[in-house]
C-alpha cells in the first residue's frame, strides 16, 4: 500500500467538496482502487449521481465493527491547501483531518485486518452537508453487529453523545406599502421580530461550564428588497439553528414555536437526531483502554459533542456509537493539520481493537 502522504495527495488533489459531485466521485473512485489493491471487499452505491463506498473485511454488508468516515471536504481559501505540506510531525492542507487523513487511517486497519477479523466501513461523500449517503448506505442495509464508530471527532477521548439539531424556518406575511404611512399596511419584518422575541424568550443563557442543554441561535434572516429602503415588506423570514439534547424535546420545541410565534412554522425535512451511548459499555471501555494502551500519560475519558457527525446515521442500530478522532486540528481553517506520530497510533490500536485483541 502506498504511503500515508502518498495517498493524501491524491485524495486531496481531487479537491472533493461537497458541492462538487464530480470531484467527491473521484475521491471514491481513487478509496475504491486503493481497497481493490489492499485484497478488500468493495461495494458502490449511487445516490442521484453522488456516489458512497463500502469497504470490508469479508463479503456481505454486515461486519462486527462499524467504521464511518467522509471523503467530501469544505472550500479552501486558495488551491495550495489541496496539496499536503509537511513540517515536522504535522502534514497540512484541506481535509487531512476533516475527514480524508480520518478515511485513510480506517482503510488501512482494514488492510491489516483482512481474513483475520470483521470489519467495514462506510465511506460517505456529503458529510459537511448532513450526510444523507451515511443515511442512504444504512438505509440499504451496510450496518454493523458490535460496534459503531466514527472517525470525526475528539482525540485521545471518545464522544458518546452529540446534540441533534433542527433547523426551523420562520415566516411572517403583511401588506406592503409605503414606509411613510406605516398605518395603513402590515409590516411583516415586525410581525417576525415580535414573533422570535416571544420565542427567544424560552431559551436560558448558556456559559461554557453548563452548556450541555437545548440552544437556539437565529442565522438567516430575509426581508424587503434592498433597492428600496422605503417600503414596507410584506414577506419576511428567519430561519433558527437550533442543537437539542433528548429525542422528546423536538416535538416540544416545535409545538413551542408555532404556539408562542403566531408565524407559519416549517423544520427541515431532514432530522438530526442526538446521539447518545452509554459510557459504561464495554465495547467503549475496551477502546479507551487501547487508546490508553497508546498514551500511558494521558488520562483517557468520554466527552459530548455540540457539533453534528455522521453518527446520527447510525442511532438506529442499536449498538454503541463512539466518536473518535486522529490526533490534529484546524478543520475548516487555513491551517487544518494532523499529527504522522498520532496517525501511526491510531491505526495500531484500531487494529488492535477491531481485532479483538
């Protein structure tokens, strides 16, 4: 098999973002030629045109250990970044820690693992926009019998929980007029204005010593034409970013809305579910005894995330779902690197674990 660097550079130079259907399928076809060459088992699904990847150990859909990671990567700041860079321990450029240099190091515990253990993995390719093709290749039967984990979090701990979210569209309709008799029309910027205050309202503030609650935060919000500054809009709109903790909240907070906002109330058609795992689970105290295995001096625990991963493709199948991560930082920055030393660890005590060992 190629070089950990060797293979970044070519993931990298397909400069695979999201939005970029072509450029993401050819990601998945240099993955799949990599897993061909590794003596794999690989399957391809398409999903409108946008391919996804499976890879195993073994023939069939099924494996014991669950592996996701996701070839799609954001837009760059320039082209330089889809070339790696190395200095010292680190190698730097876009995606080789959100989330290819993640996908390579899974692919090669399956390479060490062939005809010796029972592993898959699903490669998807629109992480940074929901992942629907996580979603679509479980909906299609690629699942895992013991174990779920997902290569796009913290390192040296395991997330076992991240919130779900919800993005709620609000919008108000008036008359519109002329600005300068207000009376004789109905202004739809306030009627969204008093709307949201009424509902902003329910939401507490939240510190970073006790943040792991329900938030809502507004991020778009739309109204009038900007070409004229004095009429009234009869339109307007907002859409709300909102991250929840338990399943039972989201029907509470969209009846919440519709009630206190007298705004028509739509959630996007697709739902983000929160995940949740139990941290006592042996199979997530085994992982963190091999992590510990790695870094004798780090104190190895579980966290929670705020943030969204592809484990909320995989709530449903009733195993443990950990989110883990190589040693780096800077996704989604300029300066987005991981650590070769880091790499290296993890891909022994992945193989480690996803051999039973």
């Amino acid at each position: 098999m190629k070089s950990v660097l060797e293979m970044l550079g070519e993931l990298m130079g397909c400069r695979a973002i999201t939005s970029e259907v072509a450029n993401v399928n050819c990601a998945v076809a240099i993955m799949r030629k990599y897993a061909e060459d590794a003596g794999l088992f690989v399957s391809e699904e398409d999903f409108d045109g946008r391919k996804a990847l499976y890879v195993s150990t073994e023939p069939g859909k099924v494996a014991d250990y669950l592996l996701n990671a996701h070839l799609d990567v954001v837009v760059a700041p320039d082209d330089s970044m889809f070339v790696p860079r190395v200095e010292g321990d680190k190698i730097y450029g876009r995606g080789v820690h959100d989330d290819q240099g993640q996908a390579i190091c899974a692919l090669r515990v399956m390479a060490n693992l062939r005809d010796k253990a029972s592993v898959g993995t699903i490669f998807s390719t629109d992480e940074e926009h929901g992942g629907h093709t996580t979603g679509g290749m479980v909906s299609r039967g690629y699942v895992g019998r013991k174990v779920g984990l997902v290569l796009d979090g913290p390192s040296c701990s395991i997330a076992i929980a991240q919130k779900g979210i919800i993005t709620l569209h609000l919008k108000a309709y008036g008359t519109a007029g002329h600005s300068s008799r207000p009376w004789c029309f109905d202004n739809a910027l306030d009627r969204l204005i008093d709307g949201y205050v009424k509902f902003r309202a329910l939401w507490p503030t939240v510190t970073s010593e006790d943040s792991w609650q329900n938030t809502m935060q507004a991020t778009v919000a739309r109204a009038g034409d900007p070409r004229s500054s004095n009429q009234i809009p009869d339109v307007a709109e907002m859409t709300l970013n909102i991250r929840y903790v338990n399943e039972e909240d989201y029907d509470v907070i969209l009846a919440q809305a519709k009630e206190l906002t007298g705004l028509e109330v739509k959630a996007s058609a697709h739902k983000c579910r929160p995940v949740y795992t139990d941290e006592k689970d042996s199979m997530i105290q085994r992982l963190m005894a091999e992590i510990g295995r790695e870094y004798p001096d780090r104190k190895i625990g579980t966290c929670k995330m705020h943030g969204a991963t592809d484990a909320r493709h995989l709530m449903g199948l009733g195993i443990p779902i950990g989110i883990i991560g190589l040693p780096g930082d800077g996704a989604h920055a300029r300066d987005e690197w991981m650590s070769i030393s880091g790499f290296e660890k993890y891909e022994r005590l992945l193989t480690r674990y996803c051999a039973g060992y």
